[in-house]
C-alpha cells in the first residue's frame, strides 16, 4: 500500500479521528494527523488490520510547534515492506496523550523519553516516570520555552563550548610543537 492508501483507508475507517494528510517529498515522510481521543483505537487498527499489518512501532517522538506538543509514530510492516507515519497533536497547557505501550511494547520507553524532555504525559502508560534524568529535575529541556537553571543540586548546570575552548587548545598546541613535543590537552584552568 501507498501512504496515500494508508491514509484513506484510515479516513474511511475513522472519518472523525483522521485529517490533514501530507505526502512525503525528498527526506520527508508522507503523514496525517489522528485524535489524540482515538490513538489507541487507530493505532490497533493499523497493528491487526490484513492490508496494513504494522507489526513494529520504529519510533515515537515529541516535537514543540510552540502552540501544541506533537507525538510522532513511525510505523513500520515487515510483511509487506511499507512504513506511514502518523502524528497526534496535544494542547500545550494539557499535554495528555492516551499510551500506545498496549499496541507496542516499545512505546514503553519511547514514551518515557518523550515525557522526560517535553513533558507530554501519557495516560494508561504502565509506568510513567523520567527515564534519562533525575526524578526531581525541573522542566522538560526540548520545550521552546525551557531555560536551563544554573546548578542542579549544588552543580553547575553550565559548560564551555568547544568552540569557546580551541583558541585556547590551539595556542597551548602550537607552543607545545614549538618545544617540540605532540599536542598535548590543554591546560586545566582556561578562563
């Protein structure tokens, strides 16, 4: 099946869940949207339905579009060989989503990670809880509007850029050819 079949026949199947279809072109995968109401529901039609058997859940992802947090779902089918992607928009103020880890167990994880950085919370997730940092961090970094504080727990939250640090490596380096020795790393206290 095309994407384009994949979305019709997901429009005639849940013609109020299902719109706004966009076909892939270049890198750009083909996508429609669904109703966050009806995730599960689609999602399980996709799994078990003969014609698009999408037996693997490739990826699930979060994206800030400033006004709504969106889920991403690459879907793949290895028996017949054909991925479609389908994204789930949730209001900013109120980012709930219904769990996917009942269709895909994968979506366990992926969900977690998704929770942790942009704060969308997953409702029936089995175990929703940070997955890549602490359980008292503040704030949700992949959000547009997230401001880093300046230490977590007594520890600078802050680094140098490498790109802030090659001057600095780059004259101790060239000093260190002159003496003729090997670049060696820079000096401990750079600023």
């Amino acid at each position: 099946m095309t994407p384009k079949d994949i979305f019709e026949r997901l429009q005639t199947k849940f013609p109020d869940a299902i719109s706004a279809y966009t076909e892939g072109e270049g890198v750009k995968d083909a996508f429609c949207k669904a109703a966050a109401a009806r995730i599960v529901e689609i999602m399980t039609f996709l799994r078990d339905d003969p014609q698009s058997r999408f037996d693997f859940l490739q990826s699930l992802s979060g994206v800030d579009n400033k006004e709504v947090l969106t889920t991403v779902y690459h879907l793949w089918s290895y028996p017949h060989r054909h991925s479609f992607v389908v994204k789930c928009d949730v209001p900013r103020d109120e980012p709930v989503c219904p769990s996917v880890a009942g269709v895909w167990s994968t979506a366990d994880w992926l969900e977690r990670e998704s929770y942790d950085l942009l704060g969308i919370r997953y409702s029936g997730h089995p175990d929703l809880r940070r997955i890549m940092l602490p359980d008292d961090w503040e704030g949700h970094p992949l959000r547009k509007d997230y401001k880093e504080k300046d230490a977590y727990r007594g520890m600078p939250t802050t680094r140098y850029s490498p790109l802030e640090l090659l001057p600095i490596y780059d004259a101790h380096a060239v000093e260190q050819l002159k003496q003729g020795g090997a670049p060696a790393t820079p000096p401990a206290e750079t600023k």
